[in-house]
C-alpha cells in the first residue's frame, strides 16, 4: 500500500514537472521563431558586436557536443553556431556527435556554410585519419599539410580583427574518444618498450597522442546540445579544466541565447587547484 | 524572582521539545521523500565533487578549518540519505594532486583533518555499520604522509569485508594521473617478450583504473556552481548525468540532492545505456 501511494506522488510530481518544462519549451520555441524573421537580423549583429564591444573574457577554443537527434537535424543551426563562433574570435570548434554524422556530412556542412556566409575561405573543416599528424586537406586555399599547433589562434599572431582569422572545426566521433587514448597508449608503450623506458608520465602520453594523430586542443568551453546533460564519450583527455555548459535544444539556439553562455563563461574564474 | 527562574527554564525546555519535534517531522518528510523518489530510476553510482567549503567559511565568517569539518557532516549526512536511498555506490572528490600547490600550512591542516577524519568515519560512524559501507581510499597514496597513509590503509582493511555498499575517496587523485598509471600497470604486467600494444584496450583499462570493478557513475555532481570536471574521474563521466549546483557544498541539503534525482530520472531515457559489471 506504502509503495503505490509513493508511486502515485512520484508520477503526480514529475506530470508537474512536465507541465513547467511543456510550458517552458514552447516559450523558448516562440523566441527562436522570433529571432528567425529576416527583421531580427540587424538584433543578431547588435548582440554579437555588443558582447564583443564589452571586453569580456570569451573562449578561444570551443568543443560543441550534439545528441544523435540534434546531429540528424540540427546541420543548418550548426552552421549558424558556427558563424556566430567566428564573429566573436573562436580559433578553433571540436564538433562532436558520437555516431560521426557530422564527419560523414563534412561537405554538407563546408557547402551550407559558403551558402549562407560567403566567406568559405576563412574556416578550414578536417577530421582525424588514425595515424597521420598532419591535417586532412580539403581545400586548397593556402592551407597546406601543417603540424596542428601551428594553426592555433591565428589571430594572437597576426593581431588581425577577431572575424579576420582562420577557424578551424574538428570534426569528431566515438572513435577520437576513448579509442585514440588506447590508440596512443599502444604506440607509448611500443616506444617505451623499444627505448627500455621503466616510467609513463602525462607528458608522454600527451606526446604519444599528438604523434599519433589523435591530439587536439583543450576546450575553454564545451557546449552540449541535447535531451540530456551528458558528454557521450567526448575525448575525455582534453576535458580536465574545460567550462562545461548545457545548452538544450539546438532550435531553441538565437543569438541572445548565445551571447548569454557566452556572458556565463565569462564569469567563471579558475583557482587550478589553489 | 523564583518565577522568572521557572519561566526562563520553561522557555529552554519548549524550544528544545519543538526543536526536536521539528527534526522528528523532517525525518519523517526525509523518509517518505527518498520513499517516492526510490519508484522512479535511482543511480547506482553517484560521484561528487564536493565544492565550496572554503567560500563558505568565508561567507559564514569562520576559519577554513571549520568550513572543511563542516564540509565532513555535509557528507555524512549526504552519504546517508543517499544509501537510504537505493545508491550502492558513492565516490567523492576530498583532495586532489594539485591541491598540493595550496599553502604548506592550509595543506598540513587538510592532511591533519583527513587523517582524523579517515580513522572517525571507520571507527564512529555509525553509517558505516548500519549499510556495510566498504571504505576505499583512491590515489596516489605515496603522495600523502605517513598518517594519512596509515589511516587509509586502516579505513580500507577495517572495511575491507563489507560488500553491500562502497564508498571511495579520493585523496591525491587525478584522472590524467589515474590513466596513465593504469597504462603503466598493463605494461609492468606483461614480460620484456610480450607485445605491451595488443593488451591495452579500454577493458584492460577500466579494470586497472583505481575505480576497478566499480561500475561507471550514473551522477556526477559538483556543488558550489562551477561547472568544469577539474580532472576528475573523466574516463568514468563520459556517459554521466552532468549535475551542477550552484549552492556551496556545506549548504547541500536534502532538497538539492532530490532535485538532482528529479532532473536525472527526467533525463533517463536519453543517457546512453552504460555497461554495467555486476556489482
């Protein structure tokens, strides 16, 4: 009797709880159509050129983790996402699904964004290929095969405008997680072995992972678009002091929405253990 | 003047009976509350990072000290309503690697009061009886000073018998250090003649990983609102429910932990499917 009456205030507590959130969703959905007429257009640069003009501390790198319904039907608001990244300085974009959608529909993704920006040149898509450390080519615009770290942050070199430099997007799936790891420690221990080396340390297997083809920038922040507030198996190496924020559903994305998870990263501080 | 002796005796022993009263109620809403969140999914493997007992020392206006000894009762009493709860399995966050780059005198008294801690959990609480709670100290135990290391290794061989819940702290923990110590050990295992490559694979890896035969968390939980994992059991997160509490971790109360069971059993049936060594 104790038990069906807990089952039945369970199930009362969460029908409320789906009440809010029902009310809730379609609130944020009305926003986001909102934002999608072309009059909202000229708000969506006002906000971008508004957090820009604040000086706030803003991410130079930036892991965007999707959900397997978001990665099947969220392509056009990833390119958008992407833009917006572009406008406020990010270097370089982890985009990452589990399944890989997103790798297999690489040209899709490089063709929507010349479509809607012009401006192809300035973002350079690539995946990993397993063993070899240099960059996927594909395309041909000045960007020859190069060692990874090369490429970071442009932008800090050159002094050019934040929307001025190249934007690297890493395409990434389950096998870049876990499996690189494993990847990488075959091949330290391979060398270790061979150079009678007794010790592994983080550095090694750091190294180990960039020979390997496997490495990558940390992410300052990671973004999860999704049903769930999860990682999926994101390369778990890369993650140790990276923000992470949990955004919800990709079509509820609009530009004050952005500039909000972006006003929250800035508020975070770091104390690295101290 | 008699009579202001008794009113003022009277007074005490009211409020103390209401107080008692009210702790009574809120026992019994604790109960039938964990009671009705128990119909539902219930993790079996919670981790937490348990953040923010120096702000709020600061806050409150006490010394850091105290704030960390409040921080202990914050985790017994969680601890509590947790394996109340159904959860089999509880990891903690106490201390980390780089937790040693604090000042020599703040982490002189972190090491006094994890040692007193260690040896008060095992031989006084009473939880630890009542749920057959297997104390397990995860780290780099050679980093500590003898009495930390002693007092764990009396925690874990005090406890080493109980099997029907676990509790694992870790002291002197990093995820990065964890795995490569893990690689290092698949590779001390196998002879000069061996091939290392063809024996490390992500099983080889979970099993000598200082979390072992423990099932992946289902939770991960860091108070205090920051929202980053600080190097902390990230090969085990990877398919958790992310949970971020803005409230400092001495202020964790029963409703934030059952508002975290409410989020993740609405979150349920969109986490992948983890796999599960029995336990």
């Amino acid at each position: 009797m104790g038990s069906l009456w807990a089952a039945f205030c369970w199930r009362l507590i969460h029908a409320c709880l789906d009440v809010v959130y029902f009310f809730s969703a379609i609130r944020l959905r009305l926003l986001a159509l909102c934002w999608a007429f072309p009059f909202f257009v000229q708000g969506e640069e006002a906000c971008i050129q508004q957090i820009l003009g604040e000086r706030k501390r803003l991410p130079k790198t930036v892991a965007i983790v999707l959900d397997s319904e978001e990665a099947r039907h969220g392509k056009d608001k990833v390119v958008v996402l992407l833009w917006w990244l572009k406008k406020v300085g990010v270097c370089h974009v982890s985009l990452y699904d589990m399944e890989g959608l997103m790798k297999t529909s690489q040209h899709v993704l490089e063709d929507n964004y010349s479509l809607s920006t012009n401006k192809a040149e300035r973002v350079h898509f690539y995946h990993h290929k397993g063993r070899s450390k240099e960059l996927i080519e594909t395309d041909d615009k000045g960007l020859s095969k190069t060692n990874m770290s090369n490429l970071f942050c442009v932008t800090d070199k050159t002094g050019e405008a934040p929307d001025k430099h190249i934007m690297l997007v890493e395409l990434l799936s389950l096998e870049d997680g876990k499996e690189a790891i494993v990847r990488a420690a075959r091949h330290l221990c391979t060398s270790a072995q061979k150079m009678r080396v007794e010790s592994l340390s983080e550095a090694d297997l750091n190294e180990s992972m960039i020979e390997s083809g496997v490495g990558g920038p940390d992410p300052d922040l990671l973004i999860i678009f999704g049903a769930a507030s999860c990682l999926f198996e994101f390369p778990p190496w890369r993650i140790r002091l990276t923000e992470i924020l949990y955004f919800g559903s990709l079509k509820n994305l609009t530009a004050p929405s952005f500039v909000s998870l972006l006003n929250d990263f800035s508020k975070k501080t770091h104390r690295y253990g101290k | 003047m008699a009579m202001g002796k008794h009113f003022y005796y009277a007074y005490f022993l009211i409020k103390r009976l209401l107080a008692q009263l009210l702790a009574s109620i809120a026992a019994v809403f604790t109960r039938l509350g964990l009671k009705v969140l128990a119909s539902g999914p219930v993790p079996a493997h919670i981790a937490i990072i348990m953040d923010g007992n120096r702000r709020f020392a600061s806050r409150s206006r006490i010394d850091k000290r105290s704030g960390h000894v409040l921080g202990y009762e914050r985790l017994i009493q969680t601890l509590d309503s947790c394996l109340k709860l159904g959860v089999k399995i509880v990891t903690v966050y106490a201390f980390s690697i780089e937790n040693f780059q604090r000042s020599p005198a703040e982490v002189s008294d972190l090491m006094e009061l994890l040692q007193d801690k260690l040896d008060h959990l095992v031989s006084k609480e009473q939880l630890v009886r009542s749920y057959d709670v297997q104390v397990r100290i995860l780290g780099d135990l050679s980093l500590l000073p003898k009495g930390v290391r002693e007092s764990a290794e009396r925690a874990m061989l005090a406890t080493n018998n109980n099997k029907s819940t676990v509790l694992n702290v870790c002291i002197a923990y990093t995820s990065t250090h964890e795995i490569v110590q893990a690689i290092q050990k698949i590779m001390d295992e196998r002879t000069q003649d061996q091939p290392h490559d063809k024996f490390i694979t992500k099983e080889e890896i979970d099993r000598n990983l200082y979390t072992g035969l423990c099932p992946p968390p289902d939770i991960l939980l860091r108070t205090s609102g920051e929202t980053r994992l600080s190097n902390y059991l990230l090969w085990q997160c990877s398919n958790s429910y992310m949970c971020f509490c803005n409230a400092l971790w001495p202020e964790f109360s029963f409703w934030h932990l059952s508002w975290m069971i409410l989020k993740y059993q609405r979150a349920y049936p969109f986490l992948p499917r983890q796999q599960r060594p029995s336990f």
